[in-house]
C-alpha cells in the first residue's frame, strides 16, 4: 500500500505560521517533505511536532554533530521498520556525513557500518533506548561517558530517539511515503 | 535505583510561562507531578512536550473520553514497562472512569480488565501501535470502524500510543520516579 | 472478560479438610481469597496446591524474609501478566515489607523498585527462573552468593518462581479475578 | 554441565512415606528415576509434587488418554527446552502410545508429528498455556470443543502443562539429568 | 567494522574455472562483486555455491519473474540484516523491475512497497520461510495458489528465501562488505 | 501432518550421476536418506545441495571432528525446530561419538549436554551464526581461538550451521520426514 491513509491539506488551507514554514522548507529543499503536509491536518500536533523537532535536531552546543543526530535517526527508524524516516533521514545522514553509502549500512546494520568507534557506542546505546529503554542502568552510561560524550549528549541521544520512535509510529500507523527525492539526495556529487 | 539520574531545576528558576503552568498544575493537582520539573531543565523541549501533551489529552471534541485516553496511556506505557507513566496516569485513569480497579487490571494484563469490548479494540489498536506498528494495515481499522471509532478516533489512539512511547523512553532512561501522592489517587472515596 | 470461566463450588459442598482451610484463611483475612474457591472444583489439585504452596511460602529458616518472597511472586507474575497473582500478592507484599508504593514498582519494572541490592540480585535469578530457566548456568549464582544467599535460599527463589509459574498459567487460562479487597490493601494506614 | 548441582538424599536417609513410593516405583520401572530423588531433599515439596502429578497424570475419568497426557509433557517441555521431563516423559509417551517415533517428533516439532488432528488441537492449546497463558480467550476454546474435549479435559491440558512448567523450571535450574534408561525406552521391541 | 575477516585471494590464483567465471562477471558488470572473491578461497564450496545460485537465480521456466526473485532476496536479507546482500541484490531488484525506489521500500517495510498484491503474497510466504519455516502448513499455501502460483513457484520461492539465508550468514559472520559501486546502481538513468 | 507435499521421483528416472550416488548411499547405510530423493526432483539443486554438504562435512583436515560437525548440525536444526535433520543428523552423531545419549541431549537442551568445553564454545558460536549472525563480532571469535580453534575450523563451523539453516528451511517447508530408520541408530550395540 502506497498512499497516505489520512489526505494532506493543500498548502493554500494551511494556517499562516505553518504555510510559511512549509514554504521556507520547499524554498531550502526543492520541495515539501510529505510530513510537513502529512501532520498539518491537526496544527495544534503539528506546531509540537516541529518545535519538539527543532529542538532535538537544529540544537546549538553539546558534542553531537548533525550527522550524528541524524545517523540516530536513521537506526532507530531501521530497527522500528519506518521507511519514511529511513529514506528521508537517510538522505540527509548522506549530505551532513558526506558519505553517499552510509545511510544503507547504518540502516541494513549498523554493527556493520563505516562509521567511527564512538559513533557505535552512541547507536548501541540509541538503539537501547529504541528497543529496551526500561532495562537501562548505570552501566550503559559508561561507554559513552568513555568516548567523551556528556551527560546532556546522552539526554540527546536519548531524546532523538525517542521523538523518532514517535514519528515512526505516526508515519507507520499512517503509511505516510516519503518523497521520491529523498532516495537519491546525497548519493551523487552535484546532487543536494 | 530510585533517583533521578538529572538533577531537576528549581522552581524559582525555571522561564516564566514554565513557571506558571507548573504553580498552575501544583494548584489543580495538589503537588507538582514530578515530569513538570524534571523535562524543565530543557525549556524548548518542556514546550514542545506539554503542548503536544495538550493537543492530544485535552482535545475537545471526537468520540475518545478522557477516561479511553489515559487508559490507553496506561495500557502501553505498561507495556514499555515505564514506572512513572503507569502509576501518575493509571491514577488519573481511575478518577475518570470512577472505578478503583481498572488501572491495575490495564496494566497487568488489559485483556482481563473489566472495560467494554469498544474499549478492548481500541487497546488492541494501541498495543499493535505501541509494538508493532509497522505491520498496521488495513484490516486493523475495520474492528475500530465497526465500535464506531472515526478515523479521526483512530488518529488519536495512534498518536497518544505514540507519544507516550516517547514519554517511557524519556522516563525510564532518566529514571524519573513517580510523585508518592499518584500510588493511592483514585483508590479511596474523596481521595484526590 | 471478568468472569471466572469454571464456576466455583459452594462453601457448604467442598470436602472437610479444605472447609476447614477456607474459613480460617476467612477468619484471618476478612474474606475468602477467589483462588481457594476456584481451585477447590478439584479437591486433589487443591490439596497438592496449597501443600506446596505452604511448604515454599510459610518455609521456616533460610535466609529469605516473607517479603522476599511475596516480592519474587510479583515480579514474575507481573512477567507473565497474572492478573490475581499481582494483585494478591502484591497486596501481601505491602503488608509485609510495610512498603505502599514497592508492589506497583516491582510489578510494572523491578529494575526502577526502591528494594535492596540483595532484592534485585534475587529478583534478577527469579526472572531467569521465570523466563529462560534453560539458560542457567554456574555464573547465575555467583552474585547470589556474594550477596549471602545460600545454595538453599537459592532453591526457595527457583521454587518460589517455578510453583507460581504454574499458579500463573491456572489463573490467566481460568480467568481467575482478584477479590477487590486485595487492590487496596496495604496501601493505606490501618488498611488490612 | 551434567551433574546435578544439588546432591540427592540417600534411599536410606528418606522419611518412610518417601521411601516406599520410591521402592515402589523401582519396583515397577526397574530403576528410580531421577526426579525421585532429586525432590527428596525437600520431603514437604516431594510431597506436593507428586500428589499434584498423580492427581494429573493418573486421574481417572475424562477424555484424555495416558498417551495424551504425556505427550502434552513431551510437547511442552521441549518447548522449555528441559531435557529431564522431554527424556522421560517422551520415553512414557512411546509407550503409551505404542509408537516409537512419537516422541521425538513431538519434541522437535509437533506440528510435524504423526499424531491424530484432535492431538495436534490439543497441544496447539496446551503451548498456548506454556507461553502465553495471558493471552487465552474464549476463541482458544473453541477448537477443543469441536474436537469432543470437555471443559474439564480443558482443564487438565491447561493443569498438565501448568505443573510441568513448575517441573521444567525446578529440573532446568538444579540441572537434573535423566537417568540413561529412559533414553532407549520403548524405542525397541521387549525394551522395558 | 568494515573489513571482511578473511583474506580474499587475489584472481592469479584461482583455479581456472573459477578465474574465467569471475572475469565473465567482471566483463558484464564492471566490476566483480566482492562475494565471488571472498568465498573463492574455498574453491569447492565457491562451487556449490554458485551452482545453487545459478540453478535458483538463472532459472528458467516458472512464473516468477527475475525481478521477483531478487525482491525475495532484498527483503529476506533484509530481515537477517545482511548488509552485503541487501546492497547487492536491491541493486539488481531495482535494474530488474526498472524501479529505482522499489528496494529501499522492500528493505525497510516490505508491507509498505509499491509492489502488486501478488508480490506481497509472494513476500509474506517468503518470510515465513524465513523466520520460521517450522510453522509452515498448508494455510500458507493457499494464498499462493490463489494470486497464481503453481507449487513449483513456491518451491523456488522457499529455495530462494532459503538460499540466501545460508548466504547472509557467510556475509554477516565474515562481514562481507558490499562493492560501492552496488549502491547508486539502478538509481539513475544510464546507470548500468 | 506427515506426508511430503512434494512427490519423490522414483529412483529410475533420476539422472545417472544422481543415481549412482543414491545407490551408493544405500549400499553403505542400508536405505536412502529420505533427503536423497526428495531433493532429485530438482536436479541441479540437488546437485549443488551435495557438493555443498560434501565440501562441508567431509572435508579433511581442520580440528572439527566428524562428531563435532554433527553436533553442530544437531544443534542449530534443533533451534530451527527441523525435524529431518534433527533426527537424521542426531543419529549420525550418536555414531560418530560412539556417545548413545549426545545427540538428545544437544537437540533439548545443549547447554546440559554431556559434551566437553571444547565443543560447548563451539555450539555457542553456531548458536550466534543460526540465530543472530548479524550480531557477530571480534569478541564471539575470542573463546573459540581459547579453545584452540584457528579461523578456518570458525569458518568450518559458521559454514556448517549456514548450510544446514538451508537445509532446515526445505525440509521443513516441504514437510520431509525422516527415515524410521534413523529414529534407533546409534542407540544400541550393533546398529550400524
């Protein structure tokens, strides 16, 4: 099945404040995300979502790069089967990584990504947090406090995670697509 | 392990409008609900996170009461076995239903508990939500149409699953105890 | 569902010895615990029962307290979703370790319970026992016995958690219901 | 590892009533088993046990034949993975049912196994019992109803696997060995 | 990590059957796919395994087409997160069935893929055999037949799944990695 | 359900080549293997099939034993619940370790084995490969070159298991059931 359960809103019904964050999107992108549209059928949910959002991912300070956020997203969307999250977020692990295969191997298998030593301990914990949150304890904490991360890196790590879990389950429940563009961001030069 | 692992602010310290929602709540509730002070030491995302709390749990209108939501609440955060999410919303599940018993029953086993068989397809939904959502399809939605849920309804119970599955994430990995005041609320006559 | 699938007998009808039994567990609680009715459709099973249930519950010597043991009945019975055996022992649980809030703690996760380290190394055995018993080896009791278990106390948590494995798989597959008495007591002052 | 962890109590040490069930038993199969006098040690257990295995597995009455009994056993203690109760008991179900490939194709795999449909229905329910008791609801009945089994054959297929789950636990964990009689029983002519 | 455990041997000095084969891949493709060197060091199994490979994947007759069998190995690898044959073999799935997007949809929720309803069918036995092939029974095959699927299909399709499964084991245990050049093939136009 | 769904060729109308091997098999184990034919019906996967096997199992050299290969066998189809090779593979183990108990005990539960620590860290590893090959990493290698395995006798092993996860797959899928004959070899002097 490949089409939206719920029908998006056409951009001109939109209220003010999310028709002009949809269009600055589509102005930086090339084109509107299927989630913007997807979750602007209920604005109350859709402004959260998006300042939750904003939060996590556009957040100055601490030592999580943007790729590392979104190399995050891509596993745990993996491991939550959410081909939305996967392809969309995938494409821009691929631009901020600028590494056009990683996105496919974070996804098929992280354990088996080229990606550095402290960025697997970061997914295993994300990946944790992901699949088994409640059996965390003090013992997880300290592989990543070895590879220099904070503690307010691990509320991000934590975090991401579990907003995207959110997100998954919305995209999944909803079989929202993603936008045909996003397969191929990031895996050519030239492309953007 | 029984304490927090961050460090909450204290009141006096937190922004203004997080300020007042809180003297707000410990006004309504008698004491701060510990999730209030512990997501502040994040202002952007205690914004985010109530206001998508709100749009979802204080929704007017749609055929989901107040008691259909926290039981949903309840019945998945038991299944991602979140302490603070089943004690502080099984006790606000008991007020509204006005009934003693079901929180308990919700969480150990929902499949037992003593609620009518519209709001056992609504918990079947949530649980497929909460644990598998990616294996959703159509036949899922037709048992919720046929106990008249809209798919407005249907919206709902997935977006409440999903977020509180962001909630227990955040929760158990930060440790967040329940409030002692939430373990008795609703069990007595004039409690609360 | 919230009705007993096998009706049981009547108090006049049962055999002697197990009359007997049931009035002074009446005598000593205020009401009759629905297990002693339910079983008692089975005269034999229900002498085997409560025999076994007695020699691993009211066990003199060893070093497990009755709390202790009222605590490894929660927690797996929490894992196997047992509607009765949470809530009726959970009830037991409180009384004896005069803890209000560790029966909800240790039933929805025993890794966040405000319990003892000894609690959670017997807790972390009695899981195994519950979940995986196939999987024992030499290096499950090592943290046992560093935390003064003895080979014996060992063989309590084992039974403990094998014997109401069973009584679990009777409960759920009857449908067995918790008395309403047993939902609040030990939570407030005076309550028993 | 294959020595019990626990030692057994000597024949001559074992209280009367004891010992003559196990001469008795030697009387009869030639050998003691193991269980015997592995449960020994603990004369109040011993006693349970096998007062609530005989009320099980020698009942008279119902529809359930020897041969049924055991190879639930058989069935569901290969699914705990317990070589004790898998070894003798399929050793039983052999000959009981006079059929020396019976065991172990019910042991690998009893979808696959030469058994008559209303024997696959019932161990269909019975590994229902084994491994997700709390999920039973009236549907689960209703294919045994069809099959001639009465509600109290229900009830000894649910009893039956419930007590083995008990022994399987208690035989996994103290690491309990069948005796080497067992494995060639019934698989040959004149053997036994 | 992203080296293959074992040390491929170097095309010199291979055996001539295997050398011309290889150089035959080289010639159609560009490039030789790292599984046909890193198995080469073990010439008699190389054999065997491409043998079995051409006699399920070259086949001819049948009603599945090439493209349906290389869907089969994209979301079969998928599920035993074989980095190498999801990268691989979505590959060629997207080259066969001219869809550039069709194998990241099937890799990450093949429910969600823009396929036909046949292939879905297709794909749902497929990961029955899979992930658990013991609970195979006739059911499964009634879909099959019905979506025109004679039993020799089927066979293919369980040989297929079962193939690969042997496959994605070698690669996962000796991390095989995928030839980048796998990655962007069939993603754009004159792409070969 | 105990029927091949697919018809065995008759042993006249096989190629010569696949002919003479059954023959030959007869001739040495006094029937043929069910496997032998039901895989004839497709002549180039029977083919690769054996080559396969052949290159696996009688390899010479390495430290794997012959019994070592069919515990491994045993082992890991038990864990795939297949039936044929369980009971096939099961007696040709009990053969080789002259060891009339082994090949029960691995198929149940091979943790209680009466093997050496030797082949326990070997099964555990064909475990990891069986099960979750995906996870396999530096520190599953460590035990085994403990013990004296070097990394082609660990290629040996991971192959074995792959191959015969291949194995369990058809035969399970296409319900092959083992020959009586192998159900009692092994068990007693004088069988062959």
């Amino acid at each position: 099945m490949t089409t939206n359960r719920y029908p998006a809103p056409e951009l001109k019904d939109l209220p003010d404040d999310i028709k002009a964050k949809v269009l600055e999107v589509q102005e930086k992108a090339g084109f509107v995300p299927n989630v913007f549209l997807a979750l602007a059928r209920r604005p109350a949910e859709w402004r959260a979502f998006f300042a939750y959002h904003d939060a996590l991912m556009l957040k100055e300070g601490g030592s999580l790069t943007k790729g590392d956020r979104e190399m995050i997203v891509t596993a745990t969307s993996a491991a939550n089967q959410c081909l939305y999250c996967v392809v969309a977020h995938g494409a821009i692990l691929r631009i901020y990584e600028k590494k056009p295969l990683v996105a496919d191997q974070v996804a098929v298998n992280w354990r088996k990504a080229d990606i550095t030593p402290r960025q697997t301990a970061m997914l295993e914990f994300a990946m944790k947090v992901c699949l088994r949150a409640h059996e965390i304890d003090d013992a997880d904490f300290a592989p990543l406090h070895a590879h220099g991360f904070s503690d307010e890196d691990i509320w991000d790590i934590a975090a991401i995670t579990a907003f995207f879990g959110l997100s998954n389950r919305m995209a999944s429940f909803s079989n929202m697509q993603p936008n045909p563009e996003f397969y191929l961001m990031g895996r050519v030069p030239k492309q953007k």
